[in-house]
C-alpha cells in the first residue's frame, strides 16, 4: 500500500481509504463482522478510515469506535458533520452551535479523545462560512480535531472559504472529498485544479460509481429497479431511459479494456482516480469481507498512458455521464424561485 501527504498536514495516509457508509442499518447491520472488515484493511495496510455522524444515524461511527479499540494510534481517522441527527431544528448544517454540540456526540460515539480529520459534508448557504472555519479552528486548538476539510463543495464554495481565511486570519480547509469516477469526471474541470492550486489533499467517494462499474449491470441484461439504490432512484437505473443506455454502452467498452490488462471493472474503476495528480487517496466502501479483498486485490494496478488514453475516448476528460448520487446541487438549480422571475416581470416590454 502506498502512503501519500494529506494535503499539506504532514500526516500519511494510505492510497485507498476505507469508507465506512455501509456498516449499520443501511448496509450491514451485523457489528461484529464489520469490526472483521476494518481489522482486514488495517492488515492490508489501510491507515485511513472515514465515517460520518448520519451513516446509520450515529451507528457507523459506534462500530468504527469499537473496532479501533486498541489500535486508534495506528488509524488517521476522519469524520463528517452536517446533514440532520434527529428530529427538531438547529440539529444540522454548519453553524457553530452545532458543529460544537455534533463533534462532542462524534467523540462519543467514536470513543476517541480525538478526531484526525473533521470534515464538513455539505456547503450551508444558511450559514457564513467564516462562521464555519472558525469554530473549526476552535476545535482544532482545543486539541478535538486535528484537521479539517470539505466534502462535495463545488469549486466555487472552495475558493470563496479559503478567500475568507485568508482575508480573516483564520484556518482553511486542508481537504476535500468529491464524488470521482470513470463515469463522473465533471470534477476536473474545476474542483480538482483548485484543489491542487490550494494545496488541498483529496480523497474521493463512489469510484463504483454507484455501482454502475461493479460489473452488476450490463447492457442488454435485466435490472432489478425494486432493490438496492436502483429502487431508491430508478430513473439513475431504468435501462429505459437514454442516459442510462449511454452509461451502459460505456461500462461494456471499460469491461472490453479491463479484460485486456487483465483486472476486473471495479479493479479498473478504483485505479482511475489514483492516477490524477490533485488525488491523494480513494475511498472504497465495501460491505462484505469478499467485496474488501476484491478491491484492494487491485491495490497494485498501474495504468499506464495507452489504457488512460482509452478511458478519455469512452468518457472525455471532464465530462458527466451521470451525476453523482447525493452529489451537492446550488440553490440556484434546485429552487425555481432562484430561477425564474415572477410571472409579471419575465417580459421585455
């Protein structure tokens, strides 16, 4: 396993990060074997572990904090803060009071005294990010967090919070962690360069693509639209649906490339970002023990120029072949009223 800086912070992670999104209720349920998995990639040299406080409403992180147990020192160990925890209001988003109430109840459930690095997983436009990048500068001379990033933010958030500590004297983000994948590839045009002007380190989510490079869906074979993440957005799914036979028509040209290296789709697919120079480390996020031993079966995958040269010509450098589940969307796309002018005031005369 190879071991890379995180971006500027002097600390080494491993090349492949252990995502931990499907331990508890929405994955695995059963603790004791997800303990197994996270001992398995700490042998293979994973160093790197990150979680979240809503995977499974807290109960991801209690598995992790369990598994870890006397082995904390060895682990950079990574959280998240933003989406709700529970009902009522001010129990989410970015704002101080509840960054500082939600790290505590991470602690907690992590049974850790520390957090190596505290990420906020969306952008609040209900909050002042100077307001953000200063309680998190708090935590860190608190000695609760060591570093901390972003998740998801579009480059334009990202430059606008490193425009504001500089401005205000305060901490940055060291990190960002975007979705990033043979089939999502929008993130270079602009996320990924502004990372690297930054110093930013990034690891990435969803190389499987939500499972489209898993190998489980092929052109022409049926899909099971009332299972798994197919029946929570069946329109990303529906062989039906154009856009779906174009991500389709080009997992069978990836599969006709990764037979000829000789490595399988999702070897392929977790081997893609690596090869970007702004990425420091990919996150893979397995279930099972035998979906773990088959990526990191591929930790020793090279892809040389020629097999970079055929992936540009099935999805163009920068280009989106589908976007990403739970990828962040402005305001400005998903409110109507920031988009269209009242009735009365849309005409020109």
């Amino acid at each position: 396993m190879r071991y890379r800086i995180l971006g500027g912070t002097g600390i080494e992670v491993s090349a492949h990060c252990l995502g931990t999104m499907m331990f508890g209720a929405v994955g695995n349920p059963d603790h004791e074997e997800c303990a197994r998995i996270i001992h398995a990639a700490l042998d293979h040299g994973i160093n790197f572990v990150d979680t979240a406080d809503m995977y499974s409403a807290g109960e991801s992180e209690t598995i992790v904090g369990k598994a870890l147990k006397g082995r904390r020192d060895d682990v950079v160990l990574a959280t998240k803060v933003h989406f709700q925890m529970g009902e009522g209001r001010n129990r989410s988003g970015n704002s101080r009071r509840w960054i500082v109430r939600e790290v505590e109840d991470s602690l907690r459930r992590l049974d850790t005294d520390w957090i190596d690095l505290y990420q906020v997983h969306r952008p609040d436009q209900g909050t002042d990010v100077e307001e953000t990048l200063s309680v998190l500068g708090d935590l860190v001379r608190a000695g609760k967090i060591r570093a901390f990033g972003c998740s998801t933010f579009p480059a334009q958030e990202i430059v606008e919070a490193h425009h504001v500590a500089e401005r205000r004297a305060l901490p940055r983000f060291r990190t960002e962690q975007p979705p990033y994948s043979i089939l999502a590839r929008g993130i270079e045009t602009d996320v990924l360069p502004v990372a690297r002007r930054y110093g930013m380190g990034v690891l990435t989510w969803s190389p499987l693509a939500s499972g489209f490079l898993s190998g489980k869906y092929r052109l022409g074979g049926d899909v099971d639209l009332t299972s798994g993440r197919a029946a929570l957005t069946p329109a990303r799914f529906d062989p039906a649906i154009p856009g779906n036979v174009a991500k389709l028509e080009a997992v069978e040209q990836l599969v006709e490339l990764a037979d000829s290296l000789g490595c399988t789709l999702p070897e392929l697919a977790v081997a893609f970002p690596l090869a970007h120079p702004a990425v420091t480390s990919v996150i893979i996020g397995p279930r099972t023990m035998e979906q773990l031993e088959a990526l990191v079966k591929g930790a020793g995958l090279v892809l040389e120029d020629a097999a970079l040269d055929r992936i540009d010509a099935i999805v163009e450098p920068g280009r989106n072949l589908y976007h990403p589940d739970g990828a962040w969307r402005p305001p400005s796309l998903t409110d109507v009223a920031q988009r269209r002018r009242a009735l009365a005031d849309r005409s020109a005369g």
